[in-house]
C-alpha cells in the first residue's frame, strides 16, 4: 500500500471535549447540532478527496 501524503502530515490535536454533566439539556442538544456539523464536514471533506483520488486514478489508468 502506497504511503500517501496525509499519512506523513502530524494529526491536528483536538481539544479536550465540554464537561457534559454541568451543560444544560439545551446545551447538550446544541453541542450535538455542532458535531453533527462537523461530522457532516468531515464526510463532505472525504469524498471530496476520494473524488480526487478516483479522478487521478482514472488519468494515470489511461496513461496520461
């Protein structure tokens, strides 16, 4: 398996996640709208690149 680029990049460090037993419910159900944000993102975001790898792949298969 080829070493891609990604894989040599050091992972971002994420912040410590909220103290959820202090957060109200509305809290709580506001702090799962922004994951639910960011996991839509992050989906977004890989088959942004999966796209682009399809394409590249796609290029080199037919010889340029």
């Amino acid at each position: 398996m080829p070493i891609e680029s990604d894989d040599l990049e050091p992972r971002p460090v994420l912040a410590a996640p909220p103290n959820m037993e202090v957060m109200s419910v509305g809290d709580l159900e506001h702090y799962i709208r922004q994951l639910e944000h960011e996991i839509a993102r992050a989906r977004a975001m890989i088959d942004s690149k999966g796209g682009a790898r399809a394409a590249a792949e796609e290029v080199f298969r037919k010889g340029g």
